[in-house]
C-alpha cells in the first residue's frame, strides 16, 4: 500500500459498478439497491451504511456512522452494469435465483429490467458445469480483452459515470497452475496475445479493468488479480485491488470461533464442516476442479488463526474436513454443519456444533456495497497495489507475497477501521486502556469525562496529523 495523499479526492458525480457475474449476489444487491431507494428495504449487514466508528477516548463520546465520517459515494450515485454468461436481465436473474420473493422485487421490476447483462468472456476448461449461451467471440485472448475494454468505455459513456469499479461476482473457477505468464506484465500481455491457456476468463477482466485504472475486487477464490502480473499492472497504472471470495457462512463462523479458542488456550483435535447449496454456485462448485479452488480458500484459515507452528500441542495435530454437496432443492438458502472436536483442562474433550442455514446472496449483497464504495474511496485517497485493509470481508484475503493474510474477524475489523482513522487524520485505537489510568496523562476527572467535548459543528471529528498507513 502506498503512502497516502493528504487529501481525499470528492466523491462527485456518479459511479458506475461493473460485476462480472450477474446471477443471484448481483441480482440480489441491485434490488436491495433499488428497493431501499424506495425506502422498501434497509441494507442491513453493510457497514458503510450502518455501523459506527469510535473517534479518540470513550469519554469523548465521539461516534460518527462511518458513513458521515468518510467521504464515501452515495449509495443513490450508482449505476449498475455486467456481463454473464446468460443474457437473464437482473428481473428474470432475481426470480431465477429465488434469493428474493418476485413481490418483494415487483416495486423495482421496471428498473431491474432496464439492467442487461454484455455478453461475456467464457472458457470451459475453467467453468465446466455451465453451459454459456451469451458469451464473446474473439480471435484470441487479447482480443477478448480489448472487446471488454470496449464495453467499459461504452458503458461509462452511456451511464455518464464519472469514476466506475469493477467487483467479480461470477463462479469459482477451476484454479489454474502458476506458470510464468504469470509472472510480469510483459510475460502475461505476450500470453494474450498467444491465448496461453494458463490464462483464466476471471484475469482477462481484472486486466482490462486495471489497464484502465480501474478498482478491482475479486469475490471468488479465482486467482484474478493474485498473481505478480496483475499486482504489477496495478502498481503501474495507481490502482487499488484487493480479494478474494467473498466470506459469507462457514467461513465466517469458522473465523469468529476460532479466535475464541486461541484466546481461551482450548485445544483443538478436529472441525469437519459440511454444506448443502443448490443454486448456480452450487452446481459450479459440484464439479470437483471448482471445488478444489473452492476447497483451498475454506481450508486456509484455521491455520493462519491458530499458528500451529507456536502451539504445536493445542493445534498441531487437529483434522479438518471440508464438503460442499450440490442439492438443488435448497437453491440459495445453503446450510452449513459444523462440529468441532476441543479438550480443556486435563485433556476433557468437548464438542460444538453449529447448523447455520443462511442465504448466501443475502450475506453478499452487503458485502458488495461496502466494497464498491471502499474501492472507489481507495482510488480518490490515491492507494494503489493490494488493500490488506479490507480483509474482513474475504475469505481468503490477498496480501503481499511474503506475508501471511490475516484471518481473525476481529483483527480484521480492527485493521479496517484504523485505515479509515488513517485516512480521515485520527488517532488508531489499541484498546490497551493503561492511558486511562495514568495520572501523569491529566486525563479529565470522572465528573468532567462524562460530558461530551465540543465539537465542531461541521464535522464529527477533531483532526490531527496523518501518518503513514502501514501493510
């Protein structure tokens, strides 16, 4: 991450939002957009919409929505565009997907309507499940990218959007093998041109999008933007990036709960998680290439977490097992077991289970929103290369190649609220609490501390000199 500008360019205008993959998460988030433009709808879960950001002491009292505390877009400035490999407009998308009930979206039927996906870039040796019926033809894979660029220009023509990001929402496709088209942009616009076959659909978007500095985010465990290739064209062209797979159920238990155990110092000795899905996802993810990448990205985090290697005896042995069982029945409405096998005290074993029935799309779509606006603020506060800051919401979070991502939740949050601190010129918090107790800090006495400081009336914060966000 680079070192910040001291000024956060105005979010003016409208900003576009490209989604590669307009099935059940984009159809779900565009709706839930629409509809709460109608005030039929709150967009709980999205914490740019409804979460709150501690500034400087408790007794301060100074607790802004983040939304009022950074310049973010409006959610009412965006504009929605796509491609899929279906030509469904977002309407018939939303009643395919059965995430949302057809008279929950019939208030906005005209405007889903008006949202049709571009055809899309398809290969089926990465997605071999789906039969593509609306896809691009082109004489190579060079020539794939320059047509999406095409339709990104086209589209911010036709939309009049004054800045755009790009969000992957498609399917997990089959992981491709390292290779050294991967390895250097020179290597990997030479590999386009060839039509090396080491390069997936998912990376033909992000280097459009970056080639146009564009913001990118990748939603799926795919390597997208995860190789050198494209973390240099990013660098090169001052764009922010950031993935992958958007963490949406087990995984998101998996993350809360097992910094619980670290913290409690309770040994581990096995977590078997299985899931049930039936939508697109699903079925893409029955195929045992998809499921492998799928695989990967639930399995990396209990390690990450737990450190085996300084607790060898609590977690250095534990077994863990991972399914996912397509069963079109449930559609989006996926339900994840867990049982995790823990001993405690003199080596007493103890069991927790957990059945979370959830829906996928509906844990996404905030996901979505808070991505697409922090993008778009990572871009006008000039951040470029890979955003580790947003690693709370992934899976399997993108991070510099000789670090290991972070997994914790709770760091996570930590982390994402800090950079916005950062960014808006205040003072991080570390909770250690031992400044409240110093006498020598002159610390206002409890009488006084439970009044409110002044504040401007302008603004709900009280500047100070900004330093440098750190990786």
């Amino acid at each position: 991450m680079s070192k910040n500008s001291n000024r956060i360019a105005p979010a003016k205008g409208r900003l576009g939002v490209l989604l590669p993959g307009m099935g059940a998460v984009t159809s779900t988030f565009i709706a839930g957009l629409l509809l709460s433009r109608k005030g039929k709808g709150r967009l709980i879960g999205s914490l740019t919409q409804m979460q709150t950001i501690r500034l400087g002491k408790r007794y301060e009292h100074r607790t802004p929505l983040i939304k009022d505390f950074v310049p973010l877009a409006q959610p009412s400035d965006l504009v929605f565009g796509g491609w899929d490999l279906f030509p469904d407009d977002m309407y018939e998308a939303a009643l395919k997907a059965k995430v949302l009930e057809r008279w929950t979206i019939e208030p906005v039927r005209k405007e889903l309507k008006s949202i049709r996906p571009m055809s899309a870039v398809w290969d089926p040796a990465y997605l071999r499940n789906l039969k593509a019926t609306h896809v691009k033809k082109g004489r190579t894979k060079w020539d794939l990218a320059q047509k999406l660029i095409a339709d990104i220009r086209g589209f911010q023509k036709r939309t009049r959007a004054a800045r755009l990001v790009m969000l992957w929402c498609g399917s997990t496709e089959i992981l491709p093998v390292p290779a050294p088209v991967h390895k250097s942009l020179a290597a990997f616009e030479k590999g386009l041109r060839e039509s090396h076959s080491a390069i997936p659909p998912s990376m033909i978007y992000a280097y459009a999008a970056l080639k146009l500095g564009i913001p990118y985010g990748n939603g799926a465990p795919n390597l997208s933007v995860d190789v050198p290739a494209m973390i240099e064209l990013a660098e090169n062209t001052g764009t922010p990036i950031m993935g992958k797979d958007f963490k949406t159920g087990q995984t998101l238990m998996k993350t809360t709960i097992a910094p619980m155990l670290k913290a409690r110092m309770l040994a581990l000795r096995g977590w078997y998680s299985t899931n049930i899905l039936g939508n697109r996802d699903g079925e893409v993810l029955d195929d045992p290439g998809s499921f492998k990448t799928k695989e990967k990205s639930k399995m990396s985090v209990l390690d990450t977490i737990l450190e085996p290697r300084l607790y060898p005896q609590l977690y250095g042995q534990y077994h863990h097992k991972v399914r996912i069982d397509y069963y079109p029945p449930r559609g989006d409405a996926k339900e994840g077991w867990d049982n995790i096998d823990i001993t405690g005290w003199l080596d007493m074993p103890m069991q927790i289970k957990i059945n979370f029935l959830c829906r996928d799309s509906i844990l996404a779509a905030p996901i979505v929103l808070d991505l697409v606006l922090f993008l778009d603020l990572s871009k006008r506060a000039g951040l470029r290369g890979i955003q580790e800051w947003l690693s709370f919401y992934f899976k399997s979070p993108q991070c510099r190649a000789d670090l290991e991502p972070e997994h914790d939740i709770f760091i996570q949050h930590l982390k994402l609220k800090n950079t916005l601190r950062l960014l808006m010129e205040e003072e991080v918090l570390d909770h250690s609490g031992l400044d409240y107790y110093d006498p020598k800090k002159g610390l206002p006495t409890p009488a006084s501390a439970a009044k409110p400081l002044p504040m401007s009336p302008k603004s709900p914060t009280r500047r100070k000199p900004r330093p440098t966000i750190p990786h």
